[in-house]
C-alpha cells in the first residue's frame, strides 16, 4: 500500500484531478488533504471545491499546517501550492524520506533549483511537465529518437495558452512566474527532451499585449542554438483570446519533417512524397503524470521530467529574461547531451 498525500489546491483542476485518479488504485491509500492554511474561499476559487469536500471524498483526514501535514504517516506527497512554494515544500517531504510529486512549474529561481539540489535524498523527485505526457509529443519524441528524418537541423515549437489572471497568486509573478514563467517551462524542457540537445545561446523578444495586470511578458518570442547545432524557434502566446491548438511542433530534418498541431492526428509525416498521417490522438496528460509517478515509486522507470531538468530550464528562463532586458542575445553554459 502507497499512502500518498495532497498538499494544496492552488493548482486547481490539476490538483483534484491527480488525487481522484490516484484514489481509483487498489494499491494507493489517500492519507492526508492539506490546504496549507488557506481559505475556503481561496480554495474553491482555486480548485471549485472545498478542502472539506474534498477530503471527504477521499475519506482522508483534512489538516491545516503543512508541517503537521508531514508528520502523518505518508510514503508519498503530490505538492500542488503556489508556485512560489513548491521548493520549500518539496525540501522539506524529502528531508521527511517521501516521494514527491511537484505540480509545473517547479520554480522560476535557479537558486530555488540549486538549494533543491542541495537536499540528500533516495526518493522519487517527479516533476511536472504535463506536455511530456501528451501523445502528440511523445509520438514526436519516439520518432526523433529513432532517426525518422534524419539529423534535425531546425525545431519550432509553438505553445498557445490563456494567461491565468482568476486567482490573485496567479496575476502576482513574485507568487506564480506569470505567463513566462509558467509556460516557458514547456518550451525549453520540450526542445531539450525533443532533440537531445541542450540550449548554447539565445536571443529573446517578449512584449506584454493583452494582460496588464500581470507585469511581465504574455507574449515571446525566441531564437536558439543547441549544442548539436540545431536551431530552434520557441513561441508562447498567452494573449489569445480565442479557441487554438495548445501546442504545435515542427521539426525538420535531412530526411522529412514531423508536424503535430494537436488536432486529431498526433503527428503528420511529411516528405517530397507526400503526407502520412500518425494516430488518432487519445491521451489524458494527467493520468500520464500519475502512472509515471507511480512507475518511479515502484522502481520501474526513471523521472521524465527531473531536478535536472527542471534546473536546465531555469536557466533558460533566466538567460531569456535577461536577453528580453538587455536586447542582446545571452549564452549558456555547454551541459551534456541527454536523450
């Protein structure tokens, strides 16, 4: 039995959803719900429940302090609280000897990402990358991985996603990233997950066009070198306003390109000889997290999306809001390939 346990709701559908499907396995016991000490009002606004209906219907008890939290008796803990909190929480459950789950983004400091990778620990450390389990993108992975087109000389990736301004945390960048800090995330572990390929230098454009509520770009545009020598082009828009695929990627190499667009097929194989069509899309990104989580607890698969990595894209993030600051491009250190 696997006694996981929900810290916060900020995180909202993601949150709830995690937790719901978890509960369905015969071999997880919902231990604990903690709220963190927020409202019922933040938490329904965050998550459309309460904390209180919430644990109830996973029959587990309700606990207010996240400290007390940690000490019920848990093997593991999915952190789902404002951005901003995410490393000092998952410090401490490791510290405490549990596996951890932390919601996307894990932070936007590479500080926040080096004190974490200060912490000794033997557990699971899973981080959040939902896009990493949608079908589209792992089909695309699969296929670069195995050579399909070739070595892949250019990369364009494409990420359409609403600026979140419902919650006071989420227009706050100190508390959430803001758009850039929330959705960039994608980008950069996406290309290096993709092409195997870490990030050399980058320049960076970003304007803030329809959320002025929250400081900060909404919109960005950049424009990278790998280490292998492909080149990328990395989008975000959070200024639609209007129905669009969330993600497309187009990658091209010397023998064909891969196209999704997250429309019906998952990929589209194009060449001189015409197009080929992959398979009709079906998956869910947030059962994808949860049995990748539980594969790594059991021993049967290693984190998608690790410290790592998530420490590679901070310093992305980083380089890029240095060169939107400066209108110059910035470099980044040479990092060992990864696959």
């Amino acid at each position: 039995m696997i006694r996981v346990g929900l810290a916060g709701f900020s995180q909202g559908y993601y949150a709830t959803e995690y937790m719901s499907y978890l509960e369905r396995f015969k071999e997880i016991s919902v231990a604990a719900v903690c709220d963190c000490g927020e409202s019922e009002e933040y938490v329904k606004e965050c998550a459309f429940t309460t904390a209180q209906t919430f644990s109830e219907k996973m029959k587990a008890p309700l606990v207010h302090d996240y400290e007390e939290f940690l000490q019920c008796e848990l093997d593991a803990v999915l952190i789902c609280s404002e951005t901003a909190d995410h490393v000092r929480m998952a410090k401490a459950a490791l510290e405490r000897g549990l596996h951890v789950f932390v919601s996307k983004p894990l932070c936007f400091s590479p500080d926040d990402a080096a004190l974490l990778g200060r912490t000794p620990h033997n557990k699971v450390l899973l981080c959040g990358n939902p896009l990493k389990y949608e079908q589209s993108v792992e089909e695309m992975h699969a296929r670069l991985a195995a050579g399909e087109i070739g070595p892949v000389h250019s990369l364009r990736i494409t990420v359409s996603h609403l600026a979140m301004t419902a919650q006071a945390w989420e227009r706050d960048p100190a508390r959430s990233g803001g758009p850039f800090g929330t959705y960039a995330v994608y980008l950069f572990d996406l290309a290096r997950w993709l092409t195997g390929q870490s990030l050399v230098w980058l320049c960076a454009l970003g304007e803030n066009f329809a959320t002025p509520e929250i400081p900060g770009p909404d919109t960005v545009k950049i424009l990278g070198r790998c280490s292998g020598g492909t080149h990328v082009v990395l989008e975000l828009f959070s200024s639609i306003r209007h129905e669009y695929p969330f993600v497309e990627m187009e990658a091209v190499g010397e023998q064909g390109t891969l196209i999704t667009r997250n429309h019906n097929y998952s990929t589209v194989f194009q060449t001189q000889a015409g197009a080929v069509p992959g398979t009709l899309r079906t998956s869910n990104m947030t059962v994808g997290e949860m049995e990748h989580f539980l594969a790594c607890i059991r021993g049967q698969d290693i984190p998608r999306c690790s410290l790592s990595d998530m420490a590679y894209t901070v310093r992305c993030l980083d380089a890029a809001q240095k060169s939107m600051s400066s209108g110059m491009p910035a470099e980044l250190p040479r990092e060992e390939e990864t696959t």
